[in-house]
C-alpha cells in the first residue's frame, strides 16, 4: 500500500521524535540503571533458595507495557497538536492494546456562559445510538422472544408495511420512507411526537416505499425508530428503562442515558449542548421537532462510558459470540451485491485490518466510535459545535498506527510490483454512504 502525504508526515513525526529523546540520555541514568540491576541481581540470588517461585516459569504471566514512556509523550504531544489544528470542541478518548494513550476535554459544554467540558461530560451519540438499540433488539432475539428474520408486523400488529423484517430494518434495507419528512409535514400538536405517534402518522398517512424490501441499502433513520418501538413492545418496558436495566447498568456506565426533552429532570444538568458556528461565535442549537423520537438517535454518553462499551464487546458481554460476530457481518442484497454494513455498524478495513464503526451527526453534535478490531485499538470523539470532525478523524488513526504505517512503507519500498492504485484494504464492495 502506498501511504499518503499525511501518512507520510505521521512516519516523519515519530522517526524524530524517537532520535531526539535519545539525545536526551545521560551517563548518570547508565549508571543509576547499572546500580538497580546490581542490587536486583543480588537480592534475587539472595532470596532464589528460599522462594520456590523465582525458580522456573513464574506462577503468572509476566506482561510488559505496550508502550514505552517514549512513545506515550510521542502520542500525547502529537494529539495534543492535531486537536488543537482541527479547533477541536469536544472530548476524545484513544486506546491501543489496552492502553488508554490519550483522554481529554477542550473547549465548553455551553458557548453561551462558556461552561467548560469534563471528559465526564454527556454528549449526544446521534447515530452512534444504533449500535445500542441494535444490541437491544438482539437480546431480544437471543431470548427467543423475537426472531430478527420475522416481519415487523407479527409484533407491531398496526404497522402498515407487511413484508418488512426486523433485520431489513437493522441494516437499512426495508426501504422505509424517513419519519422527519412526515413529522415536518403532518404533525400538528404542540408537543414533540414520540416512537408511538411517529407510527400513528406512517398508519394515517401511508408513504409508498423506497423501493422493495431487502433489493438494496439507504441508510434509515425511521427503521431505528421503529426497532425501538419494537423493544417497547416485546419488552414492556419503555426503551429508556430497557436500556439502563439490561445494557447501562450490568456494563456500570453511570453517565449513559436516554434523552427525553419532555423529561428534563430526568436528564443531566451538565450535558453538552449542541451549537453550530455563527459568523462570529457559535449559536445556540435548541432541541428540534424530532428530539422525542429515540432509537435512531437520542442516547447521551461519554467517552468514558463508551469505552466501557468497546471494552464489553471485545469481551463479548451481554450477547454471545455468535450474536456479535453475526452483527459485523456484511449485508447482502438481493442481487448478491454486498454492503458494507452488520446489524447497527459500519464496516471497513484500515491498513488490511477490520474496522466496526459508526459516526453520527445531529444538531450540532459530531460524533464518532470506531473499533479497529485486529489493530486492538479504539478512537472515540464526541464534539457539540456542528464542525466536521471527519478530517481529524482521519489523522488520528494515522497517527494510531504510525508504526504500522512506517512499517508498511518500508515494505512497500522493496516490492516494485506493487500497483500504485493498488489498495490491500479495498475489496471492491459498495461502500454506504456517510451520514
């Protein structure tokens, strides 16, 4: 794989930075080391005869750290530089190989009385959402009290498209008109509609599809609506109480939470709010006719909570590992194209490695949660200004995998037979379209 110019940058960066810290050591560190290995040395030999355990195989794994104080400084200065290059308002948390290297907060919660931002600050997810409602419904499914293949009518009996699955709305091929366009257009009542009435408008005022359940992929807000609806159903529970018993709780993330704005003292006081950049300073995002609608959207959290989340997926708690894997399997439509998107994520490769994600975008909140499955690593930003965060993105899972990225270089270097659009992680498959 030939690397890009930031690639290349990245490489460049951390080659540096490795050269001068080594300029940094002193004698008087050699022979501090030197003294300690002595004293070690001879303490061990001391104690061997008496501890059963120095000899042989210790009674426990010996594991050492996956990076260096070297490389962590590396890490914390060159993100530091990135976030501040990208304006960056928000939070963001990156692990790799079990490390958190990085975790911070910049920037305000509110612009308005410049309250500032905790890394324990409440972000609304946006579509990051889907992989919790989708993880939901599965549950379901593993309790035998829904299959996913069975039609959404057998359960919501009022639902007015027959034909259409649970899991066509899981990975967006039901073919399901967008339930903002009805709500802007036929909800009158002054409060915000709910799941429920959002069904109540597609019963009164029948939409025809898209196009013919499980033919092709359009993304799909309304079939996440309409899943949590499901969850009310099948459960008899609200979603928020589902959640919290059988998805917050068990996985202790304590500042998670569905969003209700007809509940506001059920809701944090310290949330982010969402902003969008003005000509001179950034307005004041109120909440939209939407906001009571949950399951496509309408999770709070924090980088914290969700790294609680990739770490119990990686651990595969809740479901069993059957059930995740079948949730990063692709999608196949029915004339055997292949999307790129499981049941509530989005897949691709980074550097011939898998990658489960999802971003999100709402109000002016920019989110995004990416899982890179075989380089053991986790990139989380969540950001309330309504910029972009998909350039910052990019560079940061360079700079993630800057020694990979190094590495590959090299090889790509020796081997002059490799194409120059010749991409390893691209395997021809349609790739959804971003949010």
């Amino acid at each position: 794989m030939l690397l890009n110019t930031k690639q290349k940058t990245v490489k460049t960066q951390f080659v540096n930075n490795r050269k001068n810290t080594r300029l940094k050591k002193t004698l008087p560190v050699f022979l501090i080391i030197g003294l300690l290995a002595a004293v070690t040395f001879f303490s061990l030999a001391a104690n061997l005869k008496q501890n059963p355990c120095l000899k042989g195989e210790l009674p426990y794994p010996v594991i050492p750290p996956p990076y260096s104080d070297e490389e962590l400084g590396f890490f914390e200065q060159s993100i530091a530089g990135l976030l501040e290059q990208h304006r960056f308002n928000g939070t963001a948390l990156l692990a790799r190989k079990g490390m958190i290297i990085y975790r911070g907060a910049h920037g305000y919660a509110d612009f308005r009385n410049r309250t500032p931002l905790a890394v324990n600050t409440p972000f609304q997810l946006a579509s990051i959402t889907k992989t919790f409602t989708a993880t939901a419904v599965l549950l379901l499914h593993e309790e035998g009290l829904i299959d996913i293949d069975d039609t959404l009518v057998q359960h919501i009996p009022e639902f007015p498209y027959p034909r259409m699955t649970i899991r066509q709305m899981l990975n967006h091929t039901s073919g399901i008109q967008n339930y903002m366009w009805l709500v802007e257009r036929h909800w009158i009542q002054k409060h915000k509609p709910g799941n429920e009435e959002v069904l109540q408008l597609f019963v009164s005022h029948k939409r025809p599809v898209n196009f013919a359940a499980g033919s092709r992929f359009e993304y799909s807000n309304t079939g996440y609506a309409f899943l949590a609806l499901l969850v009310e159903r099948v459960s008899g529970q609200s979603f928020a109480d589902f959640m919290e018993e059988r998805i917050f709780q068990p996985l202790e993330m304590h500042d998670t939470f569905v969003y209700s704005p007809d509940e506001p003292l059920r809701m944090s006081a310290n949330r982010a709010m969402g902003f969008r950049p003005g000509r001179s300073n950034f307005i004041f995002n109120p909440d939209l006719q939407h906001d009571a609608v949950y399951g496509d959207k309408g999770l709070y959290s924090t980088v914290d909570d969700l790294y609680k989340w990739d770490q119990a997926i990686n651990r595969r708690a809740l479901l069993k590992s059957a059930t995740w894997q079948m949730a990063f399997e692709p999608t196949v439509v029915q004339n055997r194209d292949t999307i790129e998107y499981g049941l509530g994520w989005r897949l691709h490769g980074f550097l011939d490695g898998r990658v489960v994600h999802h971003p999100g975008r709402w109000n002016g909140f920019r989110t995004s949660f990416k899982r890179f499955v075989d380089g053991r690593a986790t990139l989380i930003l969540l950001a309330n200004n309504g910029q972009s965060i998909a350039g910052l993105v990019e560079d940061m899972q360079n700079l993630i995998f800057s020694q990979e990225i190094m590495l590959m270089d090299e090889q790509t270097t020796e081997d002059p037979d490799m194409s120059e659009n010749e991409d390893p992680s691209f395997n021809g498959l349609p790739i959804p379209p971003s949010e």
